[in-house]
C-alpha cells in the first residue's frame, strides 16, 4: 500500500489540507462477480447485501461497474423474490438509507441460484456463471464469499476445486475465496480446514475475513499508533498500568441459536474479534505497511501471549450467560435458557472476562482485562489505556491524583479521548480531571465511516490481504482459546454463572479485576 501526498488543497471550510496522507488503493478493482454461499442466511441479511448495496450506492460509487452479485443458497427461491427480500434487508440494515434509483441500479446486479446442498449444485453454479459473464459482458473473475457454517468450508471448497471453479493462481483471471470467522470450532478442526483449503487454493486466493479489521477505529489503531510520535513513546510496560478491551452488545441471541449455542462467547469473539484487536493494539512496529509485513507483526503478539492453562483458568477466566433482565431500553427480556432453539443442557456462555498477559520485553508485567457479553446494559465497545500513576510527590502526595488514560471507543461514537488533570480555573490550586475528546461524527460528519464489510469486500476484488488474517494467525489464536476451553471442560473448575441482562456483566467479572487492584472503566 503506497502512502502518497496528495495534492495541495482546501476543505470546503477552507482549511488546508496539505498535510493530508491519503494511503491510495494501487488499482480500481477488476470486475468480478461475488458469489454469495449462504446468501439467505443471517450474515448475507445483515451485513454482505447491504454492504454491496453501499458500494454501488450513489454517494458511494465504488464497487467496480458491471459486477454481479450472485446469492447461492439451499433454499428455492425466485430472482424477484431474492430482489425483494434483499431490498428489505438493506432498507433494515443499511447505514445508508436506500434511495430507489441506486437501488434500481443495485437490483439490476443481482442474480440467485439455488441447490447449494444438490449433488449437481455446483455444476449449476459453473454453468450459471459462465451465462452471466456472457450476458453482461464481465471476465471471468469471481469471489466465492463463504457465509455458511465452518463445517461446510472444507466441503464447499473441494466442490468448488472439482466442479473446475478454482483457477492456478498465476492463470489471467481470479478465483478467491472468502472464509468467515470463526475458522473451525476448535484447533483440531481450524487445522483441518486450513488443510482442506491450501490442498486446492493457493494462499494469494484464500481470504479469511474478521469484520473487526474492516472497523475505522480498529484500522485507526495502526495511525493512531505509527503516525503520532507521542504514543509510541508510551506504549509499554515502562507507562502503561493496564488495558481493558471491552466488547458488548445490547444484543441477545435473536434467531441465531442454532450456530451460537454451539459456539458461546469464547469462539464468537475472542478467538476472532478481539484477539485481532489486542494484536493491532500491541504489536511492535512492523516494517512497512506491506500486508506481509503487518501480519508478521500481529502473529508475534501471539507467539508471546501467555497460556491459560487449567491450574490458572479459575483465577484469570470468567464465564456466564445472561439470566431474564431488561434490554437497553429498560423493557423486560428472558434469559438466555429461555431463547427459542437453547438446548435444555445448554452450558454456552454469553460472556467471558480474561486476564491475560503478553510476555514480550515491551509489554512484560501488563495486565489486559478483557469482557465481551451480549445482552449487556449498552452496546459499547472500547479500549482503554491507563497509564501508571505519577510519583508519589507534588501533587501526589497525601492524596490521589487519578492516572492518565486513553480510550479508544470502537463503537458507537466512535473516536478516541485522553482523560488529564488539569487546574481548575480560580485562585486556589484545585485540580480536576478533564476530558480530551475527539469524536468522528463531529471532525469528520455523521455517517462518515464504512461498515467494515463494504472496506473487506473491496480489498478481496482488490486482491489486497493487509486486513485479512493469515493462517498461523488462526491456528495461534486457536492455541490460545483451546487452553481456555480445555480448563472449562470439567464444567467444576470454572463455573458457569449467571448475570442479569442490562448489566455490565456477573460480579465475578468485578473480582477478577478487583483481585488484581483494578476496576472496570465504564465502556
Ligand atoms: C459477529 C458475531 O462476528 O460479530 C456476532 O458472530 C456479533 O455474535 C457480531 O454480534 C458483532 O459485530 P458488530 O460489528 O455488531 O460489533
């Protein structure tokens, strides 16, 4: 990824803007048709159709003209009824609001095929794409986006390689492939289907994909971090008390116990979203912005992140799953035993707090806290960064100065704020925390940031794997939860306990944090 200057300019304000780095895409993507496994499941609802439709949308423009969008799923089903539904899940859950021209424009690039799970399914697609690419004239480059269960993967793939839908990597086309996380449901199985897929995709064609990296704020981690020469400076045990990384969600289960209560918080989120983050947030400088180069980075946090084995999994894990509570609103909610498709023996967590530790030479002795729930009492996910407090002298002395600390709100509101003391204005020497803010809604309009999916799907037709997870990510990030699943397998050593929803989470959470001469910092 080149980072070039752009050119001498000013914002409509008028302010200059030639300190401007804007780090350019090398090429428009190549038009391509996006095959979409799964296309009436839950993530093609909510995230993948309206995610095409922003990139095709009027203020957007981005997606490369003439592309297609081809859903591919089990279920019988007509193109306008794909069309409709597809425009109501997009007038749902869109940022964007639909505006019908654009919308016209969309459903015109939009195709269905059904027989996913038939024998000759996939000789269907074949035959199905070839007509398409002739119809509109596209080449014969294709994403096949995988958002199907991960036991599907490895089958899915090999029907692909079989069917002739795979090319060699150097042929003048594209073939790639599209994994959704979680990649397997433990390390055995993560191995299997990494496995599965190197025997017929060369890695420059397999993209395993974490919406997390798509986020602004997440990506904003590595500017805030390589752009700015004063966090650097600070950004290790010598300064650093301890890191709390927050995920929750207001959210319950909704309609997708089938997958979850076979997955749990651990796998949902840690494993994937939150590992991801905790690499971006404490790698060491990587050597450029190559994507080989980042990756390398992210891995070696994970070669160094220290084990939780069965001996420490009571004092350093938190499981528990929500009780009946109220939502966001304030509105009464069942609990989690209660959801429609929950299996009576159901021992899933819904929440899961971490000490863990990073044992490298930068981050040695730091304790990064870490919770994801759902059903919690807001949706609210951040950082936050506490500084060591200053010398016991001056200001410090016989009382408490309260530490400096960043956080990094990854959503909603997204932005970053440095909390300082400051002295209060006024003749006597009173000193009061204050509040640096900076909002992305208010420096840069409402509505500026992309969904994470409309950034990925564009680096897939791009061909640019900087935000995507390598392979050793997947099995490093495995070891490290299969320690934590192994500790909880007798179901004695950690018990799974109970918190009402609308809360932060269990009070065994508090002590773990408490233990440790901490608290939760609000989200
Ligand atoms: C998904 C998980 O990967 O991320 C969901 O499977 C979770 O359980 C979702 O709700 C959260 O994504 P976001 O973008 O809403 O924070």
């Amino acid at each position: 990824m080149p980072v070039e200057p752009r050119d001498a300019r000013s914002d409509k304000e008028g302010r200059n803007m030639d300190n401007l780095l804007t780090i350019q895409r090398a090429q428009a993507a190549p038009p391509c048709t996006v095959v979409i496994f799964g296309a009436s499941g839950d993530l093609a609802k909510r995230k993948l159709i309206p995610s095409m439709y922003n990139l095709v949308a009027c203020g957007e423009g981005m997606m490369p003209p003439k592309s297609a969008v081809l859903g591919f799923a089990r279920r019988e089903m007509s193109l306008d009824d794909f069309r409709k539904s597809a425009h109501d899940w997009t007038a749902r859950f869109s940022r964007l609001k639909v505006d019908e021209a654009c919308w016209a424009r969309f459903a015109g690039n939009l195709d269905y095929l059904s027989g996913l799970d038939r024998p000759d399914g996939f000789t269907k697609l074949k035959a199905k794409l070839e007509a398409l690419e002739k119809a509109r004239g596209l080449p014969p480059n294709r994403v096949y986006y995988l958002a199907i269960p991960p036991t599907a993967i490895g089958d899915s793939v090999e029907r692909l390689a079989k069917a002739g839908l795979i090319y060699p990597p150097d042929a003048p086309h594209f073939s790639r492939v599209v994994v959704e996380k979680p990649i397997g449901h433990d390390l055995p199985s993560a191995l299997e289907i990494n496995r599965t897929m190197v025997k017929y995709l060369d890695e420059s064609q397999i993209f395993r994909i974490d919406h997390y990296l798509g986020k602004e704020t997440v990506q904003n981690l590595l500017a805030l971090r390589f752009s700015n020469n004063i966090f650097e400076r600070l950004w290790g045990a010598r300064n650093v008390d301890h890191v709390q990384i927050t995920v929750a969600e207001a959210e319950g289960v909704g309609s997708r116990a089938m997958y979850y209560d076979h997955s749990g918080a651990l796998r949902d989120m840690v494993q994937n979203h939150i590992l991801q983050t905790l690499a971006l947030l404490t790698m060491e400088a990587p050597v450029s912005l190559d994507s080989s180069a980042i990756r390398d980075a992210k891995l070696n946090v994970l070669r160094t992140l220290r084990p939780i084995m069965p001996a420490d999994a009571r004092a350093n894990t938190v499981r528990a799953r929500y009780a009946a509570g109220v939502d966001a609103d304030g509105k009464p909610v069942q609990g989690y035993m209660d959801e429609p498709g929950i299996a009576d023996n159901s021992r899933i967590e819904t929440f899961v707090a971490l000490k863990a530790y990073i044992d490298n030479w930068r981050w040695s002795g730091v304790p990064f806290f870490i919770r994801t729930g759902k059903r919690t009492k807001a949706r609210a996910s951040s950082i936050y960064v506490q500084f060591k407090d200053v010398p016991q002298i001056l200001f410090n002395r016989g009382s408490t100065v309260p530490a400096n600390a960043l956080t990094i709100r990854i959503q909603p509101d997204e932005g970053f704020s440095f909390d300082v003391m400051t002295k209060r204005p006024g003749l006597d020497l009173v000193l009061q925390p204050v509040r640096m803010n900076l909002s992305y809604n208010a420096a840069f309009g409402d509505g500026a940031s992309p969904e994470g999916y409309e950034r990925l799907l564009l680096d897939v037709m791009d061909g640019d794997h900087t935000l995507f997870i390598s392979a050793p990510f997947v099995e490093k990030s495995w070891e490290f939860v299969q320690g934590i699943l192994d500790s909880w397998s007798d179901g004695a050593r950690v018990p799974l306990v109970e918190y009402p929803a609308g809360s932060w989470g269990p009070k065994e959470a508090d002590d773990l944090i408490r233990t440790a001469g901490r608290v939760w910092h609000e989200p």
